[in-house]
C-alpha cells in the first residue's frame, strides 16, 4: 500500500450509494485512501455485490451469530483490525456500535447523516424535517460516539426544502449532497487536516 494512502473500512447494510460515491472519488485520484473491506450486518446488502463488482473485499458478519452487541462489537472491530483498517466510514450502516467498538478506534469512526444536525437524529429524517417545517435540511458528516447521531460535526451540505417536496423528493437531493460530501471528509481526514477540539472540529486549509 502506498505509505500516503489512508486505509479504510466502509461498514453498510443496505443499496451502498454512499460506498460507491466514495469508492468512485478514489479510484478518480481524488482521495488518497484505500478501501480495506466493506463489511456488512445483513447478507442481502445489494452494498456487498456492488463492492465486489469493483473488485473489494466485501462480507457479512450477521449479529445473530454472536451471544451480545457486545461481542458482535468486537467480532466487528476485530475484523477491520484484521484488514488494516485505520479509518471506519459508516455508509448506511443500520446499528449503534457501542464503546466496545469505539474504544478499537478512537477518533477513527465517522457517519453521514441525512439532515443538519442536531435536529432531526436518528431515523426518518427527511420526513421529521418535513413535518416540522424546516426551509432548509441536508446532510452532516460527523465523529461517532455512543449516542445516536450525536458525534462532533465535522462539515455539513444545505439542501432547500421546496413547498412540493415530498421525503422521498427531499431525500434524493439531500443523497446527491451526500455523495459529494463524504468523500470530501475522507479526503481531508487522509490528508491529516482535521483537528477535534472537545467538540468543535477544525478543518485546516
């Protein structure tokens, strides 16, 4: 592996957009990274064939198969080790790691979130952001801690919201911010110009 390559993980459950955008921007030279594994909770994730029809290593490690969150926890954490993982990017990835996880990297775990967070956490988010009126929503890309969406924010895309939006109009476009920021962050955070400080994050230019 070339020494200025960040190595990562991409961890999914579901269609994998998000793995793709990012897998596209570095086989484009746009982010020195690498992809180590993409890893998946459920055997379906349309994410697993989509990876390796790029040539990645891609498998599931089902939570059924283990006694406790806690050890799938670790199971998980294990196996990204295991690959050289370095830096874990959450792409529609559909369960809270817990500390168990978190403490085998720390600082190292990021997710993308479909509204401008604090508001409207967790799931649903176009359709929360809808109900309560907002004129603008869009996406964030933040550290993971225990909770949920509640991580520092590192950087964050405004998408208007229009009197006709629907969520699933909403969501397309808040998606296609999506693709363009997370590869975006990874690019900064191969590139060591992000710096927490407590909860403010700081991007070096």
């Amino acid at each position: 592996m070339v020494a200025s390559t960040l190595p990562i993980g991409i961890l999914v459950s579901g269609r994998g957009s998000n793995m793709e955008a990012i897998a596209a921007a570095i086989e484009a030279g746009e982010v020195p990274a690498r992809i180590q594994a993409v890893i998946s909770d459920r055997p379906e994730a349309r994410a697993l064939e989509l990876a390796r029809e790029r040539g990645l290593k891609a498998f599931c490690l089902a939570p059924g198969e283990y006694p406790s969150r806690q050890a799938y926890d670790l199971a998980l954490a294990t196996a990204l080790k295991k690959e050289g993982v370095e830096l874990v990017a959450l792409a529609g990835f559909m369960r809270l790691l817990g500390r168990e996880f978190l403490e085998q990297f720390p600082g190292a775990v990021i997710n993308i979130h479909p509204a401008l967070l604090p508001a409207f956490p967790g799931l649903n988010a176009q359709r929360q952001a809808l109900e309560y009126g907002v004129k603008f929503s869009g996406c964030t890309v933040h550290f993971v801690d225990a909770g949920m969406d509640t991580g520092p924010i590192i950087a964050q895309a405004v998408v208007p919201v229009r009197n006709d939006d629907t969520p699933e109009t909403l969501a397309a476009r808040i998606l296609a911010e999506e693709h363009r920021l997370y590869p975006r962050v990874i690019k900064w955070l191969a590139e060591g110009r992000v710096e927490l400080r407590g909860r403010r994050v700081i991007v070096r230019s």
